[in-house]
C-alpha cells in the first residue's frame, strides 16, 4: 500500500471511531462518561483535520495514488 | 357450624387478617428486626393457628388479639421514628464485642454470650481468627456484624488507585416476551431503539424471555430458545482497540515520513491521541 493509501485507511478508521463515540455519548445514560465520549469525540476530530490536510499534500505529491 | 366449616371460615378469615396487618406493618415487619416486631410476629402466628384450630375459640377474639399486636408494632414504629429514648429504651442498643481486635469479655458477660458462641457468630461471617477482626459488634436482632482488619478486606478499585467508569442500575425493558414500556423510558430509549437493537441481534421480540439495557445503551438478551447462539457484541472493547490501532498507526507514519513537518504533526497527534486513550480506557471496560 502507498503512503496515501495507508493515510486514507486510517483516516476511514477514525471517522468510524468518531461516529462510535458519539453514538455512546447519545446512548449512555451516565453524564461523566457522556462526557468524557464527547471530548475524546473532538480530540479525534482535531486529529482527523490534520490527517485530511496530510492526505491532501501527499496528493499533491503523488497525483497517481489519488484515492 | 360443623368442625370442617369451622377451619375453612377461619383460615380465609385469618389469611386475610394477618395480610392485612403485614401490609399494614410494612418491610419492617417482615424483617424482624426490633424486639416488637419480633414478638409480635411469633404472637400474631400463634394466635392465628390456636384460634384456627382451637375448634371452641370465639374467632372475633383473635381477630381483636392480632389487631392490638399489630396496632402495637405500628405504634411502636410511629414513637420510635420520632423519639431517640424510646427506640433505645424498646430496641436495645448494639453491643461491642470486639475492639482494636481485643474482645472485650465483660460486654459477651452482659449478654451472656460464651467465647463459644461468639466464635460460631464469627465463622459465619467466615472469620475463623479472631486475630482477623478489627470490630465486631452485636446488633440489637441478635447478629454480629464484622469489620475486618484493613490488610484482610477485600481489595476495591480504590485501594489499586484504579479510575472505574460508573455504572448505573440497569434497566429490564422485555419480560416473557413483552415490551415494558415504562422501563424503556426510564432507560432513555423508545420502541425505534428496541426493534433495531433486536434485529441487530438478530431474534424476534416473541422469542426473547427477558431483555435488560445497561447505562451503556447496551442491551442483553435471553431468549426462550437455550440453543439459539446470540451475538455478544462488545463495541466499547471493539472501539478502544480502533483507537489503539490509530494510535499505532500515527506513531508508524511518523518513522516512515521523510518530511520534518510530517514528522512532527504525526508525533503531535499521537501524543494527543495517547493521552485521550488514557483518559477514555476506563470507560471503554465492559
């Protein structure tokens, strides 16, 4: 797999992760633990920007592996 | 009145008596635990089984004796809520047996209990050394209650300096098969919920016996069906090892990079990422 390729994946994985985490926030009926779900929710969500600018920079470099 | 219409009339007529002074007496009545609610627990029996079979008594007279006993408990109850003297004068106080892991025998003289008996109390509660006790003390019912030496109690998260995600009661949304509405609500969910959570496991709503949903909005099921092999998903386990899989991945991307920005920002997001894991690890145990 390239380089881009491998950043896509884990990007996708994130995205999952996000989309669970904010479905225990909804779910769970302990407001800490509700809580503690939506911060990492947006921790996640910072990480996952950085990776998106990432992804598009190795796609500016190798045109080819355009996903 | 022959003898058999005799019982027969008594028995319900008792049945529904001592029902009523019970539900009247409330938890407490049943739990015995006060020297009134003793007594009057055995009284009220055997008044009812010697009017019952006693074939000459005059039945309204035991009715009268249980309710002056049971009137007396509750009377009891009333003052004792109100009045601190009372309660110690009727209840008793408890009684310290042991103390700083010394027993103090002129307490056991005072309720005559012997060493042997103590340590028969003792052993109930599984303590075979009385070395092992730090406090015991006889309670007013007649039972010992233990604590044990610091270093001999069971181990808590607390001890360990443990962080546990908390947990609140769960809730039992399905019984024989039907939806219990009122619980469902209580649990913060609704029908939509239910059915998806249901073909999600992949059984009918006639099948399952009973279904609970824990503070996770996680539901487990048990189904008529012994043989039928349900899923047990655990998403939050599933979920800490996506994060620590990213986690991997971010720390992987940042050895391979040539680029010295790259670098950086992988390492940034890993830490960043480290940190959350650690932070969200309790609550992702199930």
């Amino acid at each position: 797999m390239t380089v881009a390729a491998n950043v896509n994946q884990c990007l996708s994985t994130l995205k999952g992760i996000e989309a669970q985490l904010s479905s225990f926030a909804i779910n769970s009926t302990v407001p800490e633990a509700s809580k503690i779900f939506h911060e990492t929710m947006m921790v996640i969500g910072e990480i996952k920007m950085d990776l998106e600018q990432r992804k598009i920079q190795l796609e500016k470099e190798e045109p080819q592996y355009k996903g | 009145m022959n003898d058999y219409t005799h019982i027969i009339v008594a028995s319900i007529l008792f049945v529904v008596t001592l029902f009523t002074i019970t539900k009247i007496g409330g938890k407490k009545q049943l739990s015995e635990l006060s020297f009134f609610e003793y007594v009057s627990g055995i009284t009220i029996g055997s008044i009812a089984g010697e009017v019952i079979m006693g074939l000459d008594g005059n039945l309204l007279h035991g009715v009268l004796a249980i309710m002056i006993f049971g009137s007396f408990t509750y009377l009891h109850d009333l003052i004792g809520i109100k009045s601190k003297k009372f309660r110690d004068f009727f209840e008793g106080n408890a009684t310290v047996f042991i103390k700083e892991g010394k027993v103090l025998e002129e307490n056991l003289k005072k309720e005559k209990y012997t060493i042997d008996e103590l340590n028969s109390l003792l052993r109930q509660k599984n303590v075979f050394k009385t070395a092992d006790v730090e406090f015991a003390v006889l309670e007013p019912k007649g039972d010992l209650s233990v604590l044990l030496k610091k270093e001999l109690q069971p181990i808590t998260p607390k001890d360990l300096n443990m962080t546990v995600s908390p947990e609140k009661e769960a809730h039992t949304v399905i019984m024989d098969g039907n939806v219990l509405n009122d619980q469902l609500t209580a649990a913060g969910k609704n029908r939509g919920w239910l059915d998806t959570e249901l073909s999600i496991l992949n059984v009918t709503l006639d099948n399952v016996f009973m279904a609970q949903v824990d503070s996770y909005g996680k539901l487990t099921i048990d189904t008529y069906d012994d043989q039928l092999q349900v899923p047990s998903p655990q998403p939050r386990k599933l979920l800490l090892a996506m994060l620590n899989k990213c986690q991997a991945d971010l720390e992987l991307y940042a050895l391979e990079t040539v680029s010295d920005e790259a670098k950086q920002m992988y390492n940034k997001n890993a830490a960043k990422l480290q940190t959350a894991i650690k932070k969200i690890k309790p609550f992702l145990n199930e």
